[in-house]
C-alpha cells in the first residue's frame, strides 16, 4: 500500500512536469502564432512602410516651408514696421514743409505783433496825440505870428483869415498839424530819392528800401512772366515787401553805432533841428523849459511818423495808405472826424484835414479797411438865394480823397 502511494506520488510528479512542459509549449506555441500573424500582417502591406517615408519626409519639407515662410512674415513684419517709421517722418516733414510753406504764403500778423491791424491802430493814435502834444494848445504863454499863420494857409488855398481879435486856435492848430506832416513826408521823400545809392551808414535805409523795392516789382514779374502753379513763387514778392518793411519799421532811423558807441541818426539831427524851426515860425513858446521840452519831441515825431508811413503801413497786404481829405469836401462821418453836429452835417465841409485817413483800399468803397478816421476841421457851406429860396452853393457831390504829392508812395 505505501509502495503504490510512492508510485503514484511519481506518477503525479511526472505528470506535473509533463503539464509544466505542455504549458509552456502551448505559450510558445502562441507567441509564434502571434508572430507569424504580425509578420503576415505586414508581408501583407510591402507598400505602406515606404508610404509612411514619404509622408514623413513631405512632413519634413512642410515644416521647412512653413519655417521659410515665418522667416519672410517675420522679415515683411520688419519692413512693414520699417515703412511705418518712414511714413510718420515723411508726415512730419510733410507737416513741417507746410507749415513752413504756410508761414511763407501767409501775409497775416499774428494777434500780437506790432504790425497787425489792431495794435498798427493803436500806435497811429498814439503819433497823433505826440503830433498834437507837438504843435500845442496854442494858449498861456504861446505866442502867434498871425501874419505867418495867414500866409500858410494861403498855401494851403484856406480862406479864412485869423487876427489876434479873432485867433480861431482850433483852426489854427488843424493847420499847423496839416502842414507838419507835409513837411515830415515831403523830407523823407527826397531824402530817399536823394540817398537811395548812397553806400553809407547813415544812408543804409534809402538804399534798403530801394533795393528791396526794386527786387519786389522784379520778383512780382518774373512770376507772371513764368510758367509754374507754385505758390511760394507768387508770395515772394510780397513776403520781401513784408520782411524788409518790419525790419526797417523796428530799426529805421534809431541810433547808429560810431565806433563804440552809439549816436543820433544824422538824418533826424538834421531834420529835428529844422522842423522845430520851422514849427517856431507860426508860434513862439515863451517858457524856455517848455519850449526845450516840447522841442526834444521833434525826434522821436520824425522818426516814429517815418516808420509809420514809410515802412510800417507797407507791412499790411495789400499795402495800407495814407490819403488826405480835400478842402470843401463834403463831411461823410464813416471816413471823418471832427466836432459837429449830426443835424448839421449837411451844412458843412471839410476847410482843412488835419490828419489823414489810413487804411486799405480806401478809393475802395466796398473793400476799403479804415484803421484810422481822417481828422478834419469844418466850416459852414457859402449859401445863395434864388427865387426866394436859400439853396447851398454847389458843392462836391461825394467825398473826394487826396493823394498825398509830398509825402511817399
């Protein structure tokens, strides 16, 4: 009994290891069957391993283009950042050229410069009160030669007579005004026609305002003489007119330097000294500190009036002028000033301008630009009768203006 357990204890031995030996037969039996199925799978499809190389080698080729092309996008990004630098500074010059093109072609004075309109008012009223503050109020101790007086006015075609019983101050401080200006504007006149080529110091303004005189009317022909649509052309001959008139209206006749120092023009030395000769012969102030006070005004007059009416009013486009009112002009109170009446204008005229009338196209109606009124002194219109009837004696039918023969252009 125990010997057969032993057998069969073998038996099961060997047949464990028989088992252990077909298990492991049967796995390895299935791995080959799993490997030749796999090799069988791609035995089956020869093809597909060289599609796969050419799939992944497009794929190669894609990302080099696409790599290419990121480069030429990120090098367009550049340019393109590039021409958007180029274009804003093509717009600055651009900007900068028509500022500049707009500072040549525009002939307008800022608000605050000297020589626009408003403040050119300003200063003219300011020339008259020192021309009044000149000539004087002809009373106290103011004498007047009466006979000299008459004989002006005789020149100026004023028929009315004055006496020490019957002054008429106010008249005659209209005409000494009238006649001081004349004279400023007629020595000037022939100062610069005299001195115009003069290669001196002294004579630097004759010859500035010539040449630059000249140049303008030469520019102003060359640009309707020549083709072209530019306007920088067409504004030069007014900017060179314009430019050369401020710097003469801000330096035109102060001082000038003498090796170190500086001294009165000579021009206004000399005109200063006979303009108050001139005034004297009409009225004598007796007052010695008041008539050296009042003569030490002569200078500045000239040379202010000067400024004005030479250089200054030629600043303004078109050109401002000066324009005198004619005696026995009828009174027209848009262009005039004066003491009178407004019922009463119709009887009256204008005996002596005393100031003129300054401003743009003033021949104009329409267009014409008053910067300041013509003061004028009136009298009463000569009347006739005629069937009972007192009817005024034909007059001027509109107001007539006058070129200023002695004074400048």
């Amino acid at each position: 009994m125990r010997n057969e357990n032993d057998r069969l204890k073998t038996q099961l031995k060997q047949f464990e290891v028989k088992l252990k030996e077909k298990s492991k037969y049967d796995r390895l039996a299935t791995d080959i069957k799993v490997n030749n199925g796999e090799i069988g799978k791609f035995q089956k499809r020869p093809n597909e391993l060289e599609e796969i190389r050419q799939i992944h080698k497009k794929n190669e080729e894609y990302v080099k283009e696409i790599n290419k092309l990121n480069n030429l996008l990120q090098k367009g990004e550049e340019e393109k950042q590039e021409l958007i630098e180029n274009n804003i500074n093509l717009k600055k010059e651009a900007s900068q050229y028509q500022s500049e093109l707009g500072t040549i072609t525009n002939y307008r004075m800022d608000d605050d410069d000297k020589n626009h309109s408003v403040q050119l008012k300003k200063d003219i009223e300011k020339l008259q009160n020192k021309l009044i503050n000149y000539v004087t109020t002809l009373k106290g101790d103011c004498e007047i030669d009466f006979n000299a007086v008459n004989g002006l006015m005789e020149r100026y075609h004023i028929k009315t007579k004055i006496t020490p019983k019957q002054p008429n101050k106010p008249l005659i401080k209209a005409v000494l005004q009238h006649h001081i200006i004349k004279k400023i504007t007629k020595d000037i006149r022939e100062y610069f026609k005299q001195n115009s080529k003069e290669e001196s110091t002294m004579h630097l303004e004759a010859e500035i305002a010539t040449t630059a005189k000249d140049l303008e009317n030469k520019l102003a022909y060359f640009s309707k003489t020549r083709s072209g649509t530019d306007t920088v052309t067409q504004a030069a001959s007014i900017k060179i007119r314009q430019e050369v008139n401020i710097a003469l209206g801000n330096r035109g006749f102060s001082d000038v330097l003498s090796g170190e120092n500086y001294v009165s023009h000579g021009y206004t030395i000399i005109n200063n000294a006979e303009l108050n000769k001139e005034i004297n012969k009409y009225r004598i102030i007796k007052d010695e500190n008041k008539r050296k006070y009042v003569e030490k005004l002569a200078p500045d007059l000239i040379r202010e009036f000067i400024r004005m009416i030479q250089f200054r009013l030629k600043v303004q486009e078109p050109s401002a002028q000066m324009k005198w009112i004619k005696m026995g002009s009828n009174i027209n109170p848009s262009i005039m000033e004066g003491n009178w009446d407004e019922d009463d204008i119709d009887n009256l005229e204008v005996e002596v301008c005393s100031f003129p009338m300054i401003g743009q196209n003033l021949e104009d109606v329409k267009k014409r630009k008053i910067y300041t009124h013509a003061q004028v002194f009136t009298k009463r219109k000569k009347f006739t009768s005629y069937l009972g009837n007192v009817i005024p004696k034909e007059n001027k039918k509109n107001l007539e203006l006058e070129s200023d023969e002695e004074g400048v252009e």
